[in-house]
C-alpha cells in the first residue's frame, strides 16, 4: 500500500484529495450532519421532511445530469464544481441563519435539504469525470485513497472546538472540494475518445453498458437500500444522525485500508464482477439480521452495513469508470445513471425504514419476507452464467463471423475476420482481438472471456508480434485500416 500511494501522481494526488475532501463534507451536508448545529430550534417532522427531500434531490440531481449527458455531451454547466459551489453556500448560509435564530421557518430547512442534495449530485458526476479520466487501476487507487482521506478529515474536525466545527465543515470543507475539483480538472488527461463519443454511437454503447453493469447495480443497489433503513432510524431519532455518520466514515476508513492493501492483487488476479459477488452474502446476511437484532447487536450490524456499502460505493465509482472507458461514453452519463438508480433505492430503503419505525402496518414478519425475497432474486441474478454479448469472431478453422450486438460498427467485425485469416491467429486470440480493437481493456477481456488477466496479456502479445504491431492503439488502426 505504501508503494501505490508513493507513486501517485499530481493529478492523482489532486483528485484524491478532491474526492477526499468532498466526500468529508458529504457527512455534513448530503447525510445531515448539520443538523446538530440546530438541534431544539426545529421540530423532529421538520428534520424528517428536510431529510426525504434532500434524500429524493440527490437520485434527481444525478439522474438530470446523466440525461444532460447523454443530449449534450460538451455541455459543461450541470457538471461544473461552481454551481455546486453555490447550492452548497446556499443551503450553508440558510443553515447559519437558523443556527443563529435569524430564520425559523420549517420550509427553509426544506431549501436546505435541496440545495444540498442538488450540489451533492452535481460534485459526483464533476469528480467522476476525473476518475474515469485515469487508467482503471490508477482509478480505483484514488478513489479507494479518497475514502481514507475523508474519515481522516472528519475526524480530524470532531477534536476542534465546537464554536469552530459549522464554519470548518459548511464553509471551508465546502471551498476547499470545489478548488481541488478544479485543480484536478485541468490537470487530469483528457485524451480518452469517451471525451468525443458522437450521438450515433451512443444508443448502441449504453446497451453495452446494461450488460456490463446491471449485475453490479443490483447489489450496489441492494446494500443502499439497507443504509437507506439504517439512515431514517437515525434522522427519525434526530441525535443519533452524528452516530450513523461516524458509523460511516469508520467504515469507510476500514473499506480505504482493506482496498489499498489488496488493490494490486484484486486487480491482476480478481475481476470487479467476482468482488460483487464475494461481497453480495455480506450484504445479504446484514440485511436477514436487521429485523432480528436489537441494542449492541444491531449496532454492530450497522458497521457491517456501512463498511459493505462503503467498498461497494467505491467499487461502483470504478466500474462506472471502467465502463465509460470500454464503451466510450460521457462518464456522468454512465455515473449518472448508476448512481441515480443506487440512491434511489436508498430512499425507498427510507420509506420502508420509516413505516417499520411507525408501525404503519410494517413489523418484523413483514420486513423478515422483503429480505427473504430480495436475497433470493438478487442471490439468482449474481450466480447466473455470465455470457458475452459481443458474438463469436472467425477463427483460423475459417469459421463465419456472428455479429456482434451493440458493437462499434460492421467494419470492425469484417476488419476483425479479414486480420484472423491473413495473420493466422488462433481462436482464442481472434476472440481477445475483436474486443481489443473496439477499445476494451484487460480486465473487461478477462471478465468477458473468462480467463485471467495474465492470459489476456499472453495472447494479447502473441497478436502483436503476429500482427507487427507494437500497441493497442496500432491494433486499432490495424483493423480499422483494413478493407474486407
């Protein structure tokens, strides 16, 4: 772990401590921290309106900007760290004026939580640009870093005086995340073609990227609707909100730790879908116990929840990077969307929590059959056989070419069969060339073939020197050079 982090680079270093610092931030304003600054002054179904608004704002927010992505690619306004900087002052100064007893008003606590859930949605989709912008592996060491830098920051905040915490988490918390997202913006490379993908292309490419990541969403999806339970208990309690966010960051300081020391091997050795389903029965076996513990119990049930959350959020943040890499799509576009979905689910985790907490006809043999159930569907769309999507390619037997669903374009698939026959490549290496030269990377090669990285690395060589190529962006033009 110490050698990754040592050999970070500027931009790196820079997007982790933009990530970092946000995300410390987020403990405050997207979770609710705020509200013990003004504990007493407003009454306990304010602070659950405020909650649900600001808990519905941010799903809509991401979704927005995924849509805005998708229309307007270049378009940079509904992405930019300013705008949120001026929700995240809004809702901030509104906080302060409560704090201080200028303003009373339930309704603008209610602006609060939107503004806060607003600005919170659009930072995600500016700092996911950044690290898509980065190689796969480079992505999640910055993200996984970030998560460390955040809990280290809150709890850094937790020993100052408390006069100080408000102004130090609402204000310059809040400065410091945009200017650092700024920094890492400019410096971060944009040379992807995921930066210039083309309306044509776009339609074709999100159906690739269902595929890829429908499997992972269910289970992202299924543990934040389980923090969404946990989280409403807190905000219906009103002084537990600082216990569930320190809950929170404590697992996302462990997820940063056991992430960093095991990425390098994770990454060679682990596809990112197999991680979803080593960390799906934790999920599972957090949810089955919910209804049935109590006191202390639940309380540590609760770390297991954050802490599986915490490395499933992590990991959603690279896949949805990976794939706006592989498919060449607007990262905000593919976040957006994901994410949009995953915090969704956290609010219905919340509506479900709150009538559970209110007796609305929801107890325990109710809340015991909804887990029954969801781990039962999610536990058969985990373990189901992972088929590729992409067709077969013709080999040296002189077996036809399929075409291939969603792919980049026929002529790829012709260039592919006319490179297989005039080079002699085998087989399997046909299959590993028609998914290179449509810009996949080794671990989407691996995942999609089933075989190690190592063995996409040896045929990926082998093609190279049958070929005389010496990159992949070489095979690239290879193909797309050759007339079938």
């Amino acid at each position: 772990m110490r050698f990754i982090l040592k050999n970070m680079k500027r931009e790196q270093v820079l997007a982790a401590l933009a990530y970092g610092f946000f995300l410390a931030c987020t403990s405050v304003t997207l979770w609710g921290g705020y509200v013990r600054f003004l504990t007493g002054q407003v009454d306990p179904g304010s602070f659950m309106l405020e909650y649900f608004v600001r808990s519905a704002t941010l799903p809509l927010s991401l979704a927005v900007s995924g849509l805005a992505a998708f229309y307007w690619p270049k378009a940079r306004l509904w992405r930019s760290p300013i705008l949120a900087l001026g929700f995240f002052l809004a809702g901030s100064l509104l906080v302060a004026l409560q704090h201080g007893g200028v303003v009373s008003s339930e309704w603008s606590l209610v602006v609060v939580g939107a503004c806060f859930g607003w600005g919170s949605g659009i930072m995600f989709g500016a700092l996911q640009e950044i690290v898509a912008a980065q190689k796969v592996f480079t992505a999640g060491i910055v993200v996984f870093a970030a998560a460390g830098i955040s809990a280290l920051l809150f709890f850094a905040v937790e020993v100052l005086p408390a006069d100080a915490v408000p102004g130090m988490s609402l204000f310059v918390f809040v400065g410091a995340a945009v200017a650092l997202t700024c920094a890492a913006w400019k410096c971060a490379p944009k040379v992807h073609p995921m930066f210039d993908t083309v309306p044509d292309q776009r339609r074709d490419r999100c159906r690739e990227a269902v595929s890829e990541l429908w499997r992972p969403l269910l289970c992202v999806a299924f543990s934040a609707f389980i923090v969404g339970i946990v989280r409403v208990g807190s905000a219906s309690g009103g002084g537990s909100i600082g216990q569930t966010n320190e809950s929170n960051m404590i697992g996302l300081l462990a997820a940063s730790v056991a992430l960093l020391a095991t990425w390098r091997f994770l990454y060679e050795r682990v596809t990112l879908m197999r991680l979803y389903q080593i960390l799906f029965p934790l999920t599972a076996t957090a949810f089955l116990l919910l209804p049935l513990l109590e006191g202390t119990f639940r309380q540590v049930v609760y770390s297991l929840v954050f802490l599986v959350f915490s490395v499933t959020s992590s990991l959603m943040v690279v896949s949805c990077a990976r794939t706006a890499r592989n498919q060449s799509l607007t990262p905000v576009l593919v976040y957006g969307t994901f994410a949009s979905i995953v915090y969704a689910s956290s609010l219905a985790g919340s509506v479900v929590g709150l009538f559970v907490g209110a007796g609305r006809g929801v107890g325990l043999a109710e809340l015991s059959v909804v887990a029954l159930v969801a781990v039962y569907a999610l536990s058969v769309a985990m373990v189901a056989p992972h088929g590729r999507k992409a067709g077969s390619v013709k080999a040296a037997s002189g077996e036809k070419l399929a075409p291939v669903v969603g792919a980049v374009g026929d002529s790829v698939t012709a260039g592919c069969a006319v490179a297989v026959e005039r080079y002699g490549l085998s087989r399997r290496e046909a299959e590993v060339l028609d998914l290179l030269a449509r810009g996949r990377d080794v671990p989407y090669v691996a995942e999609e073939l089933v075989i190690s990285k190592n063995t996409v690395r040896t045929h990926t060589k082998s093609i190279f020197a049958k070929t005389g190529v010496h990159s992949r962006q070489e095979l690239i033009d290879l193909v797309e050079s050759i007339e079938a």
